[in-house]
C-alpha cells in the first residue's frame, strides 16, 4: 500500500481536536450563591473526573471521521498486478503483400495464425488483421474460436506492397481506445523494403508486446524480375519506328550474372523475343520491336524467362509486366488562329509531329471559316489567339468541354482586348507588355507547380523562359489552378492555367504560341509541353498504359457534380465492383489487383489499362536481425522492452472507499452526538 500525495497526511494533527474537545477542555461550573459556608465540610476536590474521556463512541467516531479525511485527501492506493492472460488482447496480424506469394511463405503464415488462436486461453479476447498497403481490421475484439478461425482463413493473398508504417500507425490510433496490454502476433517474411523511412513510424505503443512470426526460409533466392516497361498507350502506325517499340528494364536481386530471354506478347502472342546479359544484382535495358498490335485495345506483356539450362527464379510471379495498347487512326487536333498568323500553327504542329508519344494530326482552321467546325470531330481543340470568335462556335466548345473534351486556349496581344478568355470564361484585366518596360524587356518565370501533367517535373526550362508580353487573366474569380506564375509583382501573373468544366479541360496560355510574346517555340522544352498537353486535353493517358497497384484512375472530373453518365469497371477476375449508387457518383477508383481492368468513363470513352504490383515487393532481402530486435523491443516508456510491460504492477485507488467510510463515519456521529445532547441536558 501506498500514497499518491502524501503530505495530505500531514492533516493528521486534526486528531487533537476530538481529544481537546473530550478531555482537555476547560471544566468550568456555574457559581450557585448560598447564606453560609459554616455548614461546610472542609475537603480538596477531586479533579479525576475532569481528566477522564467523557462520551467514548462519540469520541471514536469523531477520531475516525477525522482521520479518514485525512487518509482520503492523501490518495492511498494498493499495487495490483496487471491483466493476466484472460485480460490480454491477442492481436493477430497476416502479412497479404505481394511477396508473400514466394513459395509457402502465405500458407505457412496463416497456418502459424491459425495455431496461435488455437493455443489462446477460453476466456481471452482476440482480434484478426491484414497488412498490405493498409491495416485492414477483419474482427472486433471477441472470444469466438470459430469467428477468429474464420476471419484467419478467409484472407486473401494481396497484391499490394507491405507498410510496417501502416501497422504502427493502426496501433497507435487502437492504443486510445484499448487500454489494456496487447500481445501482437506478426506473421511475416519481414520484408525490408517494408520498412518506411522513418523507423519512428513503425514504433508500437507502450501497451503493445511484439511476438514476430518470420516466414520463409530467411534467405533470399535469386530473382529477377521486369522492373520497368516504356511504351505507348495509343500507337497508330506499327511500322513507325520511333513509336512501335518497348523499353523494358530486367532487373536481379540476389542474383548471378547471367543470361536471360526477354518476350513481348501481344493478346498472349508471342511476337518478340531478345536475349540479354543481365549482370549480378544489376539492371540490363532492352529494346523490343515492332510493336505490332490491331486496332483497338491490345493486352500486351514483357516476360523475362531463363534460357537453356539457366539458373531457375525464386519468385517467378514478377516475370511478367502488362501494359495496354489502343492502336487507332491518327486523331485530328482542331487548330484556329487569326488571319494573319501563321507561325503558331507552324511551332505547334512541329512540335505536336515530333512528340514520340503522340499520334495527332494538326488542323489548322481560320477563325473567319471556324463557324463550321464541329469539336466532337476531333481530340481537342486550340484556340490560338482569337480576336472574335464565333458565338456559334463558342457555345458548341463549352457544351463540348462539358460533356468531356477539352480546349488549350492561347490569349495573346488579340485575346488581350476581349472582355474574357473564350470558353474559360474569366476576365481579362490587362495586357502586359514586358518589352516596353526599363530593364530587360522581359519577364521570367517564378514559380512552376511539377505536380500537374501537363507541366510533369517542371525539368523543362520554364525557369529560362523569357515572356515579352502576357495577358493578366483573373484566375482566382475563375477558379482555374495556376501551373505556371511569373515574377513580375507581389502576387505574379498567372501565365499557364486548368480549370475543369464539366467532364472537360481549358488549359489557358496567358501568351502567344509564336516566338513574338515569348520565347517558349525557341525553348527545348516546347515539344515535351506540347507532347504532354495533347495526351492530357486528349484523355489518352487515361485510356491505356499501365498503372501501379493501389494507384487511382480518375473516372469522372472532380468538381463536375452529377453528370448523370454513369461509370463502369470491370476488375481483372471479370467482376464488377461498383454498385449502381456508386457508378454515377464516384470521381475515382482504386487499383487493387494486378492485371488488366476494363473502365468507361463519365465522358463515354473507353479504356483498358495494364496494373502491376509495386516491383520493391520483388526484392527478397530481409531486414536485418539487429533491427528486428529493436523493433520488437520498442514498446514501453522510454525505450522499455514491450515484454516487460505486462509484467509490471499497476495502483488501484482507494480514494472512493475511504471516502464512502468516512460518511458512514459522519452519519453515526451525527446520531450519537444526538443522542448524548439530551444527557447533557439532563445533568444540567
């Protein structure tokens, strides 16, 4: 027994107060006036009487009342020890990562699972759980043999890359509600590439012990693996040499230095075959060609598999990379221009014809002769600084941006004396003319968001861009996203802008396409900004390609709101996962599995696209034992060892039995003080 605040009992001199009052109190007694002490025997009086404890319960009771105050203001408590097995939570975790697929490392997990559950005692409550990407809670706490076994079995193998992260942060957000100790169960091949970036991630509460269950036979096998594919998402000739082919990167981990063949399958046709020397645990690239696909959207994969009498893979499950291919006509691109200009649509279409990834055919259209031209007929259009544009055409381009296409407006020295941007619909302050200033007659750019597609990495040179003139546009009104901002004030002109409109894009270049606003056709990065705005205002991204597990693919614009077109997928097993409600409302979708889903999007536009796991989950390597140890010691306060923690002993207050003790005290002083006032009265 103890004391949580014990200078409270320094109260204890509170006791003399009963004994002054029943014994030390002043005997005082009432003069009564009389004739004659004559009569009077002379004698010493005895004070004995006065010295003695007078009403003794009364006395008891006020002592104890007394002292219990005390002792209830000083907290005492006793040590109990903590929760034994029946009041420990069993907390069971499967790793479903895609590594797990090696050999027997998933089966030997759940069995080891399944034993754990078995051994737990009657009365102890358990709780079942998934790790991949994300922590997935399969049980509440509960002491049902049969629905902790079920949830054991009923784990599906994964495709997703493990997260250690991901398991201490659901243990940490389960520690504020369970407080009670936990003995974690980790059934893992311990992964390396597991681990986040900051161990710190991974550290386990106080409350929490960690048992780790390695599966497998802890050292890695060789494995080699694709590690990478490049290649088009839409091709339109196939003997077109600088676009049908596909980059491929082997790699090895734990590996000899051997030789490998390397396949290309088109629709599960073999089509191209290469052989390679891929060095130990190093990389090899590879060049595979043509790519000869049909019209349409093709299933397409590279393989890497062994030659004659070559050393055999340890996980062969990440041979293979898919990735979709749509081979279609070129698609036309709508280009309108003023009258008098002609450079625009000459650096334009230079650029859209050198894009190794673009198959597009520039247009060029007069703005006199446009109010004829139908949008739906081509991919998207450009609007290259357009003094007046037809109204005609100017509504049939918003209802076409609206039901999924897209515009890339160019506003020049023309665009800059309208009212507001076509399409886009936002004010034009001002035009800017940068070369009549002081200084260097030019404006540079400050600030490039690398985030957005169409800019990619911001690599391309926009920092050494020179712009001679630029419209002011009033994007914020417009609530259009800034991609591109130049330094010329306190907040900078907005010189590349997107707003989505309905299902669709407008891209606004708050400048020229020519060489007189601006330098940007002079600029080594024109092609690739040009080559990554049409596949973006085309959609063709989206379409084809190949994609990451656990990657999202936008389905419908954010923002567009109830577009009433509904979405559809199909997942690789052929189902579909989308209930009706979620169809014509949900903006995006998660990629969960590998291989190929089938998509339609809000615009009506189909797709097919290629999912492979995350290629980190192909290296083997272990963490190493030093870390394991630390980790599974890294529970309790201060760096404690987390199997001590449940060994330690807890106080139990007893703050509300004394004070429960104490009013029972008050209560029978209360009635004996009663009691004894009217004997009090009768002496007197």
């Amino acid at each position: 027994m103890g004391f949580l605040t014990p200078w409270f009992l320094a109260g204890a001199a509170a006791l003399g107060v009963p004994v002054f009052v029943h014994l030390l109190r002043r005997q005082t007694t009432t003069p009564q006036p009389v004739s004659s002490l004559m009569f009077f025997e002379q004698g010493t009086q005895s004070s004995t009487r006065h010295r003695k404890l007078r009403y003794l319960l009364l006395f008891a009771l006020r002592t104890a009342l007394v002292a219990l105050l005390v002792l209830a203001f000083a907290n005492p408590f006793v040590r109990r020890a903590n929760a034994g097995a029946s009041g420990r939570l069993l907390l069971v975790v499967v790793d479903n990562s895609y590594s797990m697929r090696e050999g027997t490392r998933f089966a030997d997990a759940k069995r080891g699972a399944l034993e754990v559950l078995g051994a737990k005692a009657g009365g102890q409550r358990a709780q079942v759980m998934a790790l991949g990407a994300e922590l997935q809670v399969l049980t509440q706490p509960v002491q049902d043999a049969g629905t902790l076994r079920a949830a054991v079995e009923g784990i599906q193998q994964g495709d997703s890359k493990g997260n250690f992260g991901e398991l201490g942060h659901g243990l940490r957000a389960l520690a504020e509600t369970v407080h009670t100790p936990v003995e974690l169960h980790l059934f893992s091949d311990m992964q390396k590439t597991e681990m986040p970036g900051n161990f710190a991630d991974m550290v386990l509460p106080g409350n929490v012990k960690l048992v780790l269950h390695p599966v497998g036979s802890g050292v890695a096998g060789p494995n080699w693996t694709v590690e990478s594919v490049s290649a088009p998402a839409q091709l339109a000739d196939p003997k077109d040499k600088r676009r049908s082919r596909v980059e491929a990167v082997v790699a090895g981990f734990g590996t000899p230095a051997v030789a490998k063949m390397v396949s290309l399958l088109v629709n599960g046709r073999t089509i191209a075959t290469k052989r390679v020397d891929v060095p130990a645990n190093g990389r090899v690239k590879v060049e595979l060609e043509p790519l000869d696909v049909p019209y349409g959207f093709s299933r397409c994969e590279v393989r890497v598999g062994p030659v004659a009498g070559g050393v055999a893979d340890a996980f062969p499950a990440d041979d293979g990379s898919v990735f979709s291919v749509r081979r279609s006509d070129p698609e036309r691109v709508a280009f309108v221009h003023g009258a008098g200009d002609g450079r625009s649509a000459l650096y334009f279409g230079a650029a859209l014809g050198a894009a190794a990834e673009s198959s597009f055919v520039l247009q060029p259209v007069n703005v006199e002769q446009s109010a004829d031209v139908d949008p739906t007929r081509y991919a998207f259009v450009v609007l290259s600084d357009v003094g007046t544009l037809p109204s005609i055409l100017e509504n049939s381009l918003t209802q076409y941006v609206k039901g999924g296409g897209s515009v890339l407006v160019a506003a020049g020295t023309s665009s800059g004396r309208r009212g507001k941007i076509p399409v886009l619909g936002a004010d034009v302050l001002d035009g800017k003319y940068y070369s009549r200033d002081a200084g260097d007659g030019f404006a540079k750019v400050a600030q490039v968001d690398g985030t957005h597609a169409v800019i990619g990495d911001g690599s391309d040179g926009w920092t050494e861009l020179k712009v001679f003139y630029a419209t002011r546009v009033d994007a914020a009104k417009a609530g259009a996203r800034v991609l591109v901002r130049l330094g010329d004030g306190a907040n900078g002109t907005p010189l590349l802008m997107d707003k989505a409109l309905g299902e669709g894009h407008v891209v606004v270049l708050a400048s020229g396409l020519e060489n007189l606003t601006n330098d940007l056709p002079l600029q080594p990065g024109f092609v690739p900004f040009v080559d990554r705005a049409a596949r973006y205002l085309s959609g063709e991204d989206r379409l084809g390609g190949t994609r990451v597990v656990d990657s999202f693919v936008q389905l419908r614009t954010a923002g567009a709101g109830q577009s009433g077109a509904g979405v559809e997928v199909v997942d690789p097993e052929g189902r579909r996962p989308l209930s009706l409600a979620e169809a014509g409302s949900i903006q995006s979708y998660q990629l969960t599995r590998s291989g190929f889903y089938q998509l339609r999007f809000a615009n009506g536009k189909d797709g097919v696209v290629g999912v492979n796991p995350d290629r980190r989950e192909s290296d083997m390597t272990m963490i190493p034992e030093d870390v394991l140890k630390l980790w599974s010691g890294s529970g309790g306060p201060e760096g404690a060892p987390s199997g001590e923690i449940a060994a330690k002993e807890t106080p139990m207050s007893l703050w509300w039995w004394v004070m429960l003790l104490a009013l029972v005290a008050a209560v029978a002083e209360s009635v004996v003080a009663t009691g004894y006032l009217g004997t009090q009265r009768e002496e007197a």
